[in-house]
C-alpha cells in the first residue's frame, strides 16, 4: 500500500468503532491490499453496518417520527415566545406572529413547555438513535432549512426561532449517554407538560399540533417504567425487548 | 440452521484452530471457495454468529506485519460445532444420489 494512499484509509476507517478499526486496518496490512481495494473493504464494511442498525425501528422513529416534525413545530413555539416576549415587555407588535391575549402567565406557560418540549425531544433522539444520530440530525437541519425560507420573521430576527437548541442539544446529549433518571422524575415531567398544555389550551393559546411535542414526556415515561420493571435505573427503548442495535464489542482477553 | 456463508466461515475458522483470526479466515475463505470474501461480509457474518453464541471473539495480539495492531481472534464454540454439524448432515443428506455428489460419496454404479 502506498503511503500517500495509507492516510487515507486511516481516515476512512475512523467511522469503524475503535476496536474493529484496530483489527480490520491489521487485516487490510496483513493482506497488502492496495489502496482502493481498502478503501473499498472499508466503507462496504461501514455500510454493511449502517444498514443493519436501519432494521431496527429505532432509527426512523427518532428521524422522521420525532426529529423531523418537532423541530418544525418548536421553531414555530420559539418565534412565537419571542413575539409574545416582544409585545409584552417592548410592546413590539408582529402582526405575522399575534400573539392574542397572551399575559405573562401564559409567557412563562409556554416557555417552561418549549425547554421540556426540547430537552424531551432531544432525549429521545438521542437515545433511540445513537449510532444513527447524524441523520436525524440531517432531519432536523432540513426542517430548520425549510422554516427559514418559508417563515416571515419580520420584526423579529431570524436567531429566534432556534430558542429550542440548547435545550435540544442537552436532551440529545442525556440521550446518547443514556442518562438514568427515575419513573417518578419522568412522570412529574410529563404530568406537568400536560396540565400546562391544558393550561394554555384552555385559554386558546396552544396550537393543536402542538400535542404531538407532548409524546416524547410520555415516552420518557414509558422508558422509565420498562426499565424500572427489569429492574433497572437507566433508561431504555421501551417499545421493544431489545436495547438497540451495536456491533459486538470485542476486548483484549484476560 | 446456519447460512452457507456462516457455515464456510465457521469451517474455515474451526480448521485454523488457535490461529483463527479476520485476515487468516478471509485467506482460507478464498482459497477454498475460490471468491473473493469481502471485510464487510467477513466481519458482519462473524458478529452475527458471535451474537448467536456460535463464535466467542476477542482482540489478540498484534505482530509487527500487521503494522502493531491487534489481531480479532476467533474460536468455534461447542454451539457452533453442533450447528455446523447439523448443516452439513442436511447437505449430505440432500445430496445423496445426485449426479454432482456421485463420485464424492463413492456410491456411483
């Protein structure tokens, strides 16, 4: 194998899990493949992987069933916050975003329920789709794509609608290290989410899609619950009796 | 019951014994089959049949021609025996009599 060639294969094989990178970048010198058939080894072998992690129902619900339509609506709850913000405190008024007769109460109602929404939405992803995270990723970046070309921002700035990330981004990171909590932390969170939503339902201030942001409080819930039944404090994919999909880890014996 | 890629791995693996590892299975592979065996099939099938308990697999040693890096070592277990066993009793059970299989069971007239 060449050495300029060789880099190259090493990069390619970063997107193997470190022990496999180990034994196959062994194998491939070991053989004295040339560069392109490496190459090829590699990334047939990536691929192989990929594929068999999208048996699994876990990828395409976090992609298409949470990432993508809840970045959508809490793009819509962000830019609505900041216009009710706006007319509350700097009696700006949108007239693209109306904001009613929403009071301070209703202020604070909502932005509680956008930071549970967010973090709850991100949990999910993140734990439902650890190895396929970067394509929900790719989900929620195009609905992000999509609201900025198609939502009218104006008064308001465009960095407005993206109030959801941080929270987001911290419930995807507690998702990915499958962060433990109890059934009685994931209930209160929901039960709360709940009542705040009938809250501001009942006074006309919540969007019926908006319902959909609640089920990811619930599958919290139900994550929790299953894994208190086995007997466990982590959090898991409650849906189905097996923990997601990963290749077998391999470690030096003993 | 195994699949014949499983069934051609688990052979080549229990047939290099102790010095049965990815880039030693893929070379028996090859040369008994006479195709080319891919990285990606070679180490999909031998998670597969480790997950089923028909394969134990853990990192080895490394030698200074593989460039210092660890060699993913691999044994048949008892299960995978028995399943290898059993796929090779249903070949030659339905191979008895067939033209192909005449001369290698010695049963031709």
């Amino acid at each position: 194998m060449t050495a300029v060639a060789w880099p190259l294969v090493e990069l390619a094989s970063r997107l193997l899990e470190p022990d496999e990178r180990e034994a196959v970048l062994g194998d491939l010198l070991e053989a004295e493949e040339t560069a392109w058939q490496a190459l090829l080894d590699i990334f047939g072998l990536v691929l192989r992987r990929q594929a068999f992690l999208w048996k699994s129902p876990q990828p395409w619900f976090a992609g298409f069933s949470v990432a993508l339509p809840c970045t959508y609506l809490l793009m819509h709850v962000s830019v609505s916050v900041t216009a009710t913000y706006e007319r509350l405190f700097h009696h700006r008024v949108s007239t693209r975003w109306p904001t009613g007769q929403e009071g301070f109460v209703l202020l604070f109602c909502h932005f509680f329920l956008l930071m549970a929404w967010s973090w709850a939405g991100g949990y999910v992803v993140g734990s439902a789709s650890r190895r396929t995270l970067w394509v929900s990723i790719a989900l929620s970046s195009l609905a992000c794509a999509f609201c900025l070309v198609t939502f009218r921002f104006e008064p308001l700035s465009r960095f407005c609608s993206f109030l959801f990330l941080l929270p987001a981004i911290l419930g995807v990171r507690h998702g990915v290290r499958q962060a433990r909590f109890s059934f009685a932390c994931a209930s209160l969170l929901a039960v709360t989410v709940t009542l705040l939503m009938i809250f501001a339902w009942a006074h006309q201030a919540l969007w019926v899609l908006n319902w959909v942001l609640a089920l990811p409080a619930w599958y919290l819930v139900a994550a929790a619950w299953r894994s208190r039944q086995e007997g466990r404090t982590g959090p898991s994919w409650p849906f189905s009796p097996a923990p997601l999909p990963s290749p077998v880890s391999v470690r030096k014996k003993h | 019951m195994l699949g014949e890629f499983e069934y051609v791995l688990i052979t080549a693996a229990a047939a290099l014994g102790d010095n049965a590892y990815g880039a030693a299975i893929r070379e028996e592979i090859e040369a008994t089959t006479r195709r080319r065996c891919s990285m990606g099939a070679l180490y999909t099938t031998i998670d597969r049949l480790e997950t089923k308990g028909l394969l134990k697999t853990w990192m080895g040693d490394s030698t200074p021609q593989r460039g210092g890096r660890a060699k993913r070592m691999v044994r048949v277990t008892s299960k995978g025996v028995h399943a290898a066993k059993e796929f090779y009793d249903a070949v030659m059970r339905v191979s008895r009599g067939v033209s192909w299989a005449e001369n290698q069971t010695g049963s031709s007239s």
